[in-house]
C-alpha cells in the first residue's frame, strides 16, 4: 500500500539549499541550524502515518509486516544530510500491544547511505528502564550500525559498552538530544547534563548521510517534534 507523502515544515536560520537525499554536496558554511515538525520520509521497513497521540500531533512508525527480520526500519528525512549533527527530538515508544514482549524501542539512525543499506543508530527500549531486574535495565539504550554490527554482536562481544541504563518513563513523552561529532556519538535524555550513552568509535567511516526515525520491531514508535542542528566544514 502506497504511504501518503508528508509535506515539509522547516525553518532554516540561514537559508541554504537542501540537497536531495542522495549524499549530495551542499554550500559550505559554518553552522545551519534547522528546525523541522514535518518533512517528507523515505521508508524502509516500516509504514508511517500522522496520528494523534497523548494529546498532540505525532509522526507513527511501525515495522512493515513485509520487512525481513533486521534493523533496517526507518524513515529517512528526505533532504536532509549530515555527518556532524546535533538532534533534539520528543518521543515515545510502547509495544505492539499488550502481548508483545518488545520493549517499545525507538530512536534516530543517522548517517543513512544513499541506498538505505548502510546506517548507524541510538535507540532506547523504554519498558526497560524500570523492570524490576537489574540487568535488564541496564539494556535501556542502544547504539548499533548496520549491517555489520546489531545489537546481538555487539553485546556479545563487547558486553556493556554499547548500552546502558537510564531512567524514563514508558508511559510519557522522552526528550532525547543525541549529537555526533566524527567517530562519537553521546546520548542525552530528559534534559539531563551528562550523556546517558558514549559511543566513541562508531562503526561507519565518518561521513555526510541521511537522519532518520527508527522503530524496532513489535513496537509503535511516535515523534512528537524534531530538530536538527547541522555543522557544516
């Protein structure tokens, strides 16, 4: 079924020229900053509709019954690209429904490469952040770059150092800041002072690519606003 294409509302400090999602190069400058509440989204895996939620207008991503058994399910902001980057989203993830045992998760992939396969991402499993087992909760957030390293791989064989804990409340809007600089990435939540998360040798060389919304399976992920600062050289 075809998805209804999401018109953009932007606003751009300086105006400038987004390029097309394709990796495509852009005007130097030193700085933009770019608020965006809706744009346009290039799908992969998942089905994305406008929805009310909680009492506001919200973006909600679900995984596409047709999407093979990966990470790769997102909705890439179509003409918008980074490699340093700054975004400031609301957000909240929840199951399926009540028989699912997913933990709700929900996030931003970044660094996206042209043909959707390549694509790094921080996440969060909200219904883990007050189970009442320890371990559990210490797997509350979640780096991981596809295709080569999911989450599983990453735990295996380097337990606890792409994720951990965090405190949030599954039943109420998260505030999530997550900047990326060259080979780093930290994670702020809830208008929290230090990162919950410190990522510094991501997988992917650093380069210029798409942000996205990411939903994980067996999970309805909502966005409730979002905006991104972009570093340019």
């Amino acid at each position: 079924m075809q998805l209804p294409v999401l018109k953009a509302v932007a606003m751009i400090a300086t105006a400038f020229a987004l390029p097309a999602f394709a990796g495509q190069s852009t005007p130097s400058a030193s700085q933009q900053d770019l608020s965006v509440t809706s744009a346009p989204l290039i799908v992969s895996g998942v089905q994305a509709t406008r929805v009310r939620h909680f009492g506001a207008d919200a973006r909600l991503l679900t995984v596409s019954p047709l999407n093979p058994s990966d990470d790769a399910t997102f909705a890439a902001l179509k003409g918008i690209t980074a490699q340093d980057f700054v975004v400031e989203a609301v957000l909240k993830g929840v199951p399926i429904d009540n028989a699912s045992t997913a933990r709700g998760f929900v996030g931003i992939a970044f660094r996206i490469s042209n043909d959707l396969t390549r694509f790094e991402a921080i996440y969060v499993r909200p219904t883990n952040a007050r189970a009442d087992d320890q371990l559990r909760r210490n797997h509350t957030t979640q780096y991981i770059s596809h295709p080569e390293y999911p989450w599983e791989r990453l735990r295996d064989q380097h337990p606890g150092k792409y994720e951990s804990y965090v405190d949030l409340n599954a039943d109420r809007w998260t505030k999530m800041r997550l900047v990326v600089s060259g080979s780093s990435a930290q994670l702020y939540v809830n208008d929290a002072l230090q990162p919950a998360l410190i990522v510094n040798d991501l997988k992917l060389t650093p380069a210029s690519g798409g942000i996205g919304l990411w939903v994980g399976p067996g999970s309805r992920a909502y966005f409730k606003s979002l905006k991104i600062t972009v570093k340019r050289p």
